[in-house]
C-alpha cells in the first residue's frame, strides 16, 4: 500500500505525494558497488492508470529504464534518453512493495537496449507480477520470459526509424503478446495494414493501431480500419487525454 511517511534512513525509499503525487524518490547508489547482473540505469518509477494496449485503464506501476538508440520523430519520453541514476533490482523491488498492484510495464526509453533489463523481467515474472514489456522492435526480444506480455511497437515509415525493425522478432510472439503500430498518416496505414496481412499478425496476437498525436485524428484512423474491415483494436493514448503527456503520469 501507498507509503506517506518520511524515510528514515538514506537507504529506504519515500513517495512524493506533491508535483508528482505517485512517482518515488531513489536511494543513492554507486554503479561499481552493485552487482553487476543486477544493476539498471532509470529514469523514474511511477503508478498511473495504463493508457495503451491490452490492460488500458488499470493501474499500473510504470519502470521507465534510460536510454534508446532510436529516434522516432513523435516521441514523447525524450527525457529518457539520457541521465537517470544507477538502482539494484532489490532497490526496484521495494519502490515496488510500496504500491498496491501486480500490474508491472517496463518501458523507456528502450528497455532492451540494457541487457540486465531481461534479468529484471525473469524476476518481476518469479515474484508473482502481471508484467509486461514495451519495446521498439528494434532489439531482440527471444531471450525475454514469455511469461512476459512484449509490446512490440514496429516502426512505420512515418517514424523515421522503420529501418532498425527487427523482423526476426515476428516469429518469437506468442498469444499472451501484443504489436503495435502508430500511424503517422495514411500511406502508415495503408503500409501497418500490408505487414499485418504479410506476417499474419492477427493470427498471433492482438494488434494495436495507435493514432500519432496532433498527425492524424483518431476519427481518421478509426475510419479507415472500418473501411478496410481490419480486424486490429483501435486505441487511444489514455495518459494523453487524462494529463497531457505529464512525466510521471
């Protein structure tokens, strides 16, 4: 359950109840003198409501890793992309302790692009959370527990990074996975539309169509799966709508 009260050592861990009511503070820690398969660099943790893919609207907590070697032109976490600080996966598990959810998504950033990202997931999945993984589609995502939902974002030509998808990741999903798409236009429709058929995605798992904010409407892109009767789930950013891209929201 949530915890108010001030830490009483350096070591133990307070949530900020104020500019970001549900984001925790971390513990000073120095890279060298955590153990090396059990280290990660992080720019925030934080619990809010899911606002993308299959578990939209329930509250999760939020472990946003730093770091990403793409550079999608409508990213909204560019904050992540450098900084964050150094935590021991047992630090993580006690920001964890102190909120009230099984719900767990790991993200960035390009959580991937830190290979002990993958330990955190294995033990996340051992300590009993519903985890799930977004990552680009740009990194190999065969070594991750499948006990992991992996959102798999393949970039469209409208992201300026449809280049780095890894296509060798397709034959790896399974049914508790996800892919998502988002569309920049409607030429990115017409060609998400052309891979979803190609590799039979919807024969997989459940396919995402996402609308690029303020580059398409969601009127138009929810017309056009319509009209195409494409059978993928139409969704739209809940966090957008509810705080306006806040960090740790």
């Amino acid at each position: 359950m949530f915890n108010n009260s001030k830490p009483d050592s350096q070591d133990e861990i307070a949530i900020e109840f104020a500019a970001k009511p549900f984001s925790a503070n971390f513990p000073v820690r120095v890279k060298d003198e955590l153990a090396e398969s059990r280290r990660l660099r992080l720019t925030e943790v934080f619990y809010s409501l899911q606002g993308e893919s299959k578990t939209l609207g329930e509250p999760t907590i939020f472990i946003r890793l730093t770091g990403c070697p793409l550079r999608c032109v409508y990213c909204d976490t560019e904050y992540a992309f450098y900084g964050g600080k150094w935590l021991g996966f047992d630090d993580v598990f006690a920001i964890l302790d102190t909120y009230n959810t099984k719900n767990i998504c790991v993200t960035g950033g390009e959580p991937l692009a830190q290979p002990n990202c993958v330990n955190l997931l294995t033990e996340l999945c051992e300590k009993n959370f519903d985890v799930s993984l977004e990552t680009s589609g740009a990194m190999d995502i065969s070594k991750v527990d499948t006990r992991v939902s992996r959102v798999l974002d393949i970039k469209t030509p409208g992201s300026a990074e449809v280049n780095k998808n890894l296509w060798t990741n397709i034959e790896h999903l399974t049914a508790h996975d996800q892919v998502k798409f988002v569309i920049c236009s409607k030429s990115d429709f017409d060609w998400a539309k052309e891979v979803v058929e190609k590799y039979k995605l919807t024969n997989k798992c459940l396919v995402l169509f996402s609308p690029s904010h303020q580059q398409v409407k969601e009127t138009e892109l929810a017309t056009w799966i319509l009209e195409e009767q494409l059978n993928v789930r139409f969704q739209m950013q809940l966090h957008k709508v509810l705080w306006n891209d806040e960090p740790g929201r």
